[in-house]
C-alpha cells in the first residue's frame, strides 16, 4: 500500500481552524466513503483495501457501515462549529457521493444504503445529487442493483479493466468477461448510469488486445468511460514480478499509441473527453469542446476544481478550504478511535497559497475546459505566457484559448500532460 504522506498531527477532535470558512458557500461539498474490503487483492493495486472481511477488535466488514457513520457525525459536528461559522462556513448540502475502494459492493446494499442515508440526513443531499458506488462485475446481481438503487444510488462505475482472459489473469481479475454486459444491463434496466474503468498498457497486451476491449466497452453503450495507463507501484506484487524480470512493461510509444486508439474509437461513437483519461457519452446541450458534459463524474470533478470534500474511512484523505488530512490506514484502530470518540485522522497538512495555486493548475490542466494562467482578477505572468506560445507552437496547447491566457490541451498535449504542467509550474 501507498505510504501516507508528511504532515503535521492532527487534532484529536478533528477540529479545523477558522479559515475554512472562507469562500466555503462558493465550493461544493462532496462525501467520499471508503470501503477497504476486497475478495482478493490484485496485484497492481496499491489502495487501502483488505482481503480478510472479518478483522478482529471492531474492524470487520459487519461492523463497518456503524463505523463509517461514526465519521460522517463527526464530520458534521466539525464542519458546524461555530468559529467556521463566524468566518462565512454555512451547512452545505452534499453534491455528490462516491462509494469507492476496495470493493463497496462486498458490504450489503443495505449497509451502503445506510451510510448514505447517514449523510442525507447530517448534512443534506444536493437537488439531483450525485451518488456513485464503485463494483466488480462479480460483486453485484440484478437484485442488489435495484437495491442500491433503493438506497439512493444513482450511478455505479464497474472495474472491467479488459474484456481479454489473459490480461485480466496477468492483473489477477477474477470476474468473467462474459459477465459484464449483463450487469451493465442490469443496471441501466435498474436505473443507474453506467461508467466502465479500463486499464491499458498490461505486460503482454497488444495492441489488438487492446482493440477487443474498447469493441467491447462501447458494445454495450455506457454512459461513461474511464481508461488509465497502468501503473506498477513499488511494494506490489506487479512490482515484484517486475522487478524479477517476470513481466516486462510497455514503453511509452506502446502507452501513448493505445490511448490514441482509445480517443478514435470514442469519440467515433459519440464520447467526449472531459478529463485526461474520462469520455462521457454526448447528449443533448451538451458542450464537448468545453468538457461540460452531462455524464462527466461530478464527484471526480469536484476534486479537479478544488472544491470540498470529506473522506470517510481507513486512509481516505479529506480537503475543506486549504486543509488536506488523512485517516490511519487499519480498520482496526479506525474503529477503536471512533468508538472513543476521537477523529480517526492521523495527519494534516495546511496548504500554502502557492501550493493551492500549483495544485489549481496541476489538475485543471488536465481538463478539457482548460485552466487559466492566473487567477480570477490577476493577469498571468509574462514568464508564463511565454512559456504557454511555445507550448502551442510545439503542438501541446490550443492557439486559441492560450490567446487569452488559458491552457488546452491538444491530443498531443494529454500525452504529456505532465509535461505542460512541469514546464508551466518550473
């Protein structure tokens, strides 16, 4: 698993100072809800997850959903307080909640609905508020897809990754991928939109692999794509193989060759990018150029913008107002420190104003609707705006918004995205 990061301790109330407050009626607020429990841990992951659903001394897959609603009633006597108050932090509902993990669907429909519930009835839910579970194709039937429906789900992303045995048995997915088509199904009869995760760029997929599994994905016309480069963290048993000499990794070209093939095929069947590696399907008042798309994830773009959010759970991270903090990573001891009424995070970090405006521009790069150079009321640095006409002479920015001192990127520009960013941000 991934370490977590330096910072400070963290009160053991959860307390936050007042500068939160400032500017909080004009982000949104998101909940995310970790769920660290998985039937097998694959050998590429690097998240907070947990193969063994009955850990001992409070921290088990039964008891967790009480736990996790021990965190979102901390959370809101936190973000109640009087002094964040005194500083413009007003009650704001929840825009959108995401379920994520591990696998949220090992726990019953009922818990997860529980959890849910917990933060409808702490903080409110936002009028067409998003609420999103992650699952595996294995993980789910048609009965509990309705069932989270019932609980208040709106959207379900499922972890496909390939639709080719030998890639999915080289990243140790143990669904069928005959399976998915019917749960994508399920789903869409039962309500929900439907976002597909791919993986590409796995020792010993060609390119025509990689083909299949597109043909695959827009067969069954999700309302949403998502396709990331595989990475092999250090500490994984990819990363070991590795290491070994047993798998072999692609090179670059490999990488940027699929995801050129994965943009053709998309937005040839009428997908448009709005982040890097996210396609959502097109519809009606749309605006793809601009990335404002109805089935973009409002979840994931509430954190490309900066907006708030609470994260619940072992080693889920939160952001409200400069503030990044983040929980122990053991459901055990989580458990424990809750029970005692103690906030379950074990670090903190107060972030400058020149981290918050790298940050800004780091992660709205990314987006198709761009990034101004400067903040709102500020004019960009001439540095900058140098550096930017170079970056659209050399084909990674588009002329038009960069004439105004906005970043876009070209095709060519999000593969090397962290490029632009390195150049812009030196």
């Amino acid at each position: 698993m991934a370490d977590l990061p330096e910072g400070e301790a963290a009160p053991e109330t959860g307390e936050l100072p007042a500068s939160v407050g400032v500017g909080a009626a004009e982000r949104t607020f998101s909940v995310y809800l970790h769920v660290p429990f998985c039937a097998e841990r694959c050998g590429y992951c690097d998240f907070t997850t947990y193969t063994n659903a009955e850990l001992g001394g409070g921290g088990s897959a039964a008891e967790y959903a009480d736990n996790a609603i021990r965190e979102i009633e901390l959370a809101s006597k936190v973000l109640a307080r009087p002094e964040p108050a005194a500083e413009g932090m007003v009650p704001r509902p929840a825009s959108t909640i995401f379920l994520g993990g591990g696998t949220p669907t090992r726990l019953p429909a009922a818990d997860l609905g529980r959890m849910i519930g917990a933060v409808r009835d702490r903080f409110g839910l936002a009028e067409g508020a998003e609420v999103t579970t992650e699952a595996n194709p294995d993980s789910v039937d048609r009965a509990a897809l309705d069932e989270l429906v019932a609980g208040g789900v709106t959207r379900v992303s499922f972890g496909m990754q390939s639709a080719v045995p030998h890639v999915l048995a080289t990243l140790e997915r143990t669904h069928d991928p005959e399976r998915v088509p019917r749960v994508v199904r399920w789903a869409r009869e039962a309500g929900l939109d439907v976002s597909v995760d791919l993986i590409y760029g796995t020792p010993g997929e060609s390119l025509a692999d990689w083909r299949t599994s597109l043909d695959a994905v827009l067969a069954m016309e999700p309302d949403h794509v998502s396709a990331y480069a595989l990475v092999v963290e250090r500490g994984t048993r990819m990363g070991a193989q590795v290491r070994r000499g047993e798998l072999a990794l692609p090179d670059d070209d490999d990488q940027a060759e699929k995801y050129e093939l994965a943009e053709s095929m998309l937005a040839g069947a009428g997908y448009g990018w709005y982040e890097v590696s996210n396609w959502a399907r097109i519809a009606p008042g749309d605006d793809p150029s601009s990335g404002r798309l109805l089935h973009a994830s409002r979840h994931n773009l509430a954190y490309w913008r900066g907006g708030d959010w609470w994260g619940v759970g072992p080693g889920a991270h939160s952001h409200v107002g400069g503030v990044r903090w983040w929980n122990g990573k053991h459901p055990v001891p989580y458990a424990a420190r809750l029970r005692a009424g103690l906030s379950p995070a074990v670090g903190r970090e107060l972030l400058s104003e020149e981290s918050r405006e790298l940050e800004r521009l780091l992660l709205g790069v990314r987006l198709a609707e761009g990034v101004d150079l400067a903040r709102p009321g500020e004019e960009p640095a001439y540095r900058r705006l140098a550096i930017l006409h170079r970056l659209v002479a050399e084909g990674l920015c588009e002329p038009g918004p960069a004439r105004s001192g906005r970043v876009r990127l070209t095709l060519r520009g999000r593969l090397l995205a962290d490029s632009v960013v390195r150049d812009l941000t030196d």
